[in-house]
C-alpha cells in the first residue's frame, strides 16, 4: 500500500529520396543548432504565436556532482534564439504545454523527473528516488513554482515508490493533466498514473492503474485532454520465463475515473514481439480520431525493427486494417511491408503529426548501413502518409555522428522538426525547418 504521497509546492542533408513530384516551395528552410556548455538534448517542440519553444536538458557532469536540468530556448520563426536559454534546476524537463488566458499566452507548464541520490540506504531500491517534478513557467520564462509528487515514506526500511512525468495535456478550461509512471520497488510493474490540476492549482486529484500481474507498461509522450476525458498510449509488456510479448493500447479515461476503454493491439503474438509505441496525434478533423507511431520488432530484443502506424477512432479502439509498417530500405517503393518481419536497416518511429490535407507525418530514424542506405550511424527519416497510412513520400536528413527527432508540428508553409544531434560524446539540439514536402530549400 502506497502511503504518505507528498504532493509539495516547493545537418546536414545526406540524401533525399522522392517518391512521387513534389509541389514547388518559395519560402526558406532551415537547420539550426543550439549547444550549451555541457551535452544539451531536445524532449519536446511547441509552437507559439511568436515563434517556437523547444523543451530539453542540459546534462551536468562534474567531478563531484553530476544533475540534470529543464531548459527552454525562445526562437522566432527564421529559428534564431531570443536571447539565451533558460535553465530551470531542480528535476529534468520530458514534456510541456503553452497555458492561454482569454487567448493570451501567459506561461507554460513543464513536468519531468526529480532524482535524489542517497549511496548509504539501507534498501536498494532507495539508493535513487524518483519524484514527478511540474514546472510552471510565466510568458518571460521565468519560474514561478515548482510541484513535486513523491512518496514520503521516513522509514529506512521501507522501499520507497519512484514516480516519473512522462507527458502533459491541457484542455480548453485550462485544465492540466500529467501522465506519469509509478514503480513501487525493483521489481514491481511500471503502472501509469493520471494527476490533474485546477487552472489556478488550487486543487488536484490523482488516480493510479493497475496493471494485469506479471505485466509491466511504458507510457507515450504525449497525453489528450480533450472535454473531460484524457487519452494517452502505451505499451504493455509480458515476461514469462524466456518468453518475451509486449503490444500496445490506447487508453481513455474520464477525470478522476477508471478506464472507459483501453483497446489493444497485437496481443496475442506467436513466439513473442517488440512493440513500442511513442507518440499520439490527434487527426486534423477530430471526429476521425487519432494517429499513433512507434517501433515494432518480431526479435524481442528489438533488432530487426521498423516504424509502424495505426489509427484509432474517437473511443480509441483502434481502426480494424489500419496497422502498417515501415522498413525504409524495402519501403523505397511507396508500399508497406507485408510482412512486418523482414528488416535490412532498424527503424524506429518517434514522433508524430498530423497534416491538413488529412493525412500524417512521422518522424523516426534509421540506424544506417554504408552501401546499403545512408552513411551509418541514426539518420533522421520523415514519413508523409495519407489518411489510412500509404506511404506518400520519405526523407531522409542526417550525416555525421546521430540525428534523433523527438517531435514534429506542421507549420504553415512546412514542417518543423526538433531533436539531438550527438556526435562522438557531445549532444546539441537541432530545429529544422523543410518545406511542405519535407525538402530543405535555401
């Protein structure tokens, strides 16, 4: 029994493949990189009426101490930063929304982890403490609270409940709502956990799920907060001796309430699968329900994988036939794999978007491999699919050392991508900016 929660106030391009005309762009894209003086990782991409705000860490190594923490950069929309990144100390930063008042944009709402460290507990499991940190941030950048979730426990004998912020959603009352992860011990289930919170935070409510024994979870990054009930997606994983299952699900829920649904897919493999689903969009019309991308591998260690993509109607009960995969150097063709077993190059689904005319964009990346595609090392991919998931057209960006994308939006007259580009020990953040085809153009 969990006791004592203590809620406190406290690129270059290396190639571009077509797969059919694209329409022609007058407007300017870009590739910029931002570093800070230590390694420097993108976790999420928001678009204001000024421009953009990239969410990331800055990882501090030292040799006495070593912490992680928030940083926001303020860009306009030529992709130069206002002024220098913020820095928030006090817990990392995985997700954040803009907050609006009367159409106004007056903060953001930032949630992460903070990690205490104590090497002389007397369990194990207490050695390192995890507790859900949210951030609240004005329009001028500056912090105005900090929140923490945290299992109180004083007892040293007594293993204490970790608690990580994967994801957060805001209504349009202005109602917040953090999705997280609860693990009561080293060998407990990671179970998901809703927090919702008042416009002025004066009151909250919190609501875990418990998993089916033996089974664990990994929550997406992004959570729907859409009237009054709140979806997400996450993948469930089975142990069984040697045998290894995990497939994904959609979960909905009302404030406060348990599940109204929570639809599988691919739960019953033969002889195990890899299945990690990352990112959720809701479709450009609402009433056609949402797009979800993430990694699939029938090797359960995860080699030998490719992007996939499924839709799910407004419930979340994913859309019969919708599953499709990607394996980008047997997909060159515009077709899905038939067969979600075969695999030259790992590919790996990352993020998500949805696009005006009705269809997605998905951004992922592929572990290359010279003389057969690309220059080795993670190069970014960018999917364009229609409406029920044909492969339009891909791209593929990169060179040296690794370019992960962590989220895309559509703008206007484009995509925008951001994400950490890591060459030998080093990480610094990119945002780039193609034109509506995916194409960068001076």
């Amino acid at each position: 029994m969990l006791k004592n929660l203590l809620w406190l106030l406290a690129f270059a391009v290396c190639a571009c493949t077509n797969l059919e005309n694209g329409r022609p762009s007058n407007r300017t894209t870009f590739v910029r990189f931002y570093e800070g003086p230590y390694n420097l990782t993108a976790s999420a991409l928001e678009t204001t009426p000024s421009g953009y705000v990239i969410l990331g860490n800055i990882s501090v190594s030292l040799p006495d101490t070593s912490f992680v923490e928030a940083a926001l950069l303020d860009i306009d929309f030529a992709g130069t930063l206002n002024g220098d990144i913020h820095y928030y100390p006090g817990g990392s930063g995985k997700s954040f929304k803009p907050i609006y008042n009367l159409g106004g944009l007056t903060g953001f709402v930032v949630v992460g982890d903070s990690v205490f460290t104590d090497p002389f507990a007397e369990q194990a499991g207490n050695v390192e403490i995890i507790s859900m940190r949210l951030l609240v941030v004005d329009a001028s950048f500056n912090a105005v609270g900090n929140f923490y979730l945290s299992d109180n426990t004083s007892t040293g004998n007594q293993v204490r409940t970790d608690f990580t912020g994967e994801a957060v959603g805001v209504n349009e009352d202005g109602r917040i709502v953090v999705l997280g992860t609860r693990k009561a011990n080293l060998a407990s289930p990671a179970e998901p956990f809703l927090l919702g919170i008042s416009p002025d935070f004066s009151s909250n409510w919190y609501l875990p799920y418990n998993l089916i024994p033996g089974r664990t979870g990994i929550n997406g990054k992004s959570v729907y907060y859409i009237d009054n009930r709140i979806y997400w997606t996450r993948a469930i994983t089975e142990v069984q001796g040697e045998f290894i299952n995990s497939w994904i699900s959609l979960p909905v829920a009302e404030e406060n309430s348990a599940f109204l649904n929570d639809n599988a897919l691919g739960e019953y493999a033969e002889g195990g699968q890899y299945f990690l689903s990352e990112d959720l969009t809701v479709a450009s019309n609402p009433a056609f329900g949402f797009g979800l991308t993430g990694t699939f591998s029938k090797s359960t260690d995860g080699s030998k994988a490719n992007i996939f993509f499924a839709r799910a109607f407004s419930n979340g009960t994913f859309v019969p036939g919708s599953l499709r995969f990607f394996d980008m150097s047997l997909s060159a063709d515009g077709t899905p794999l038939a067969d979600s077993t075969q695999s030259v190059v790992v590919d790996e689904g990352h993020a998500i978007t949805a696009t005006r005319d009705g269809g997605f964009a998905i951004a992922g990346t592929i572990t290359t491999v010279p003389g057969v595609l690309g220059k080795g090392g993670k190069d970014m991919v960018l999917l364009k699919l229609d409406a029920v998931g044909n492969l339009q057209w891909y791209r593929l960006h990169g060179g040296s050392g690794d370019d992960i994308p962590v989220a895309i939006r559509e703008t206007p007259d484009g995509l925008l991508i951001a994400g950490t580009h890591t060459l030998g020990n080093y990480s610094t953040i990119f945002l780039m900016k193609t034109d509506a085809n995916g194409e960068l153009k001076q």
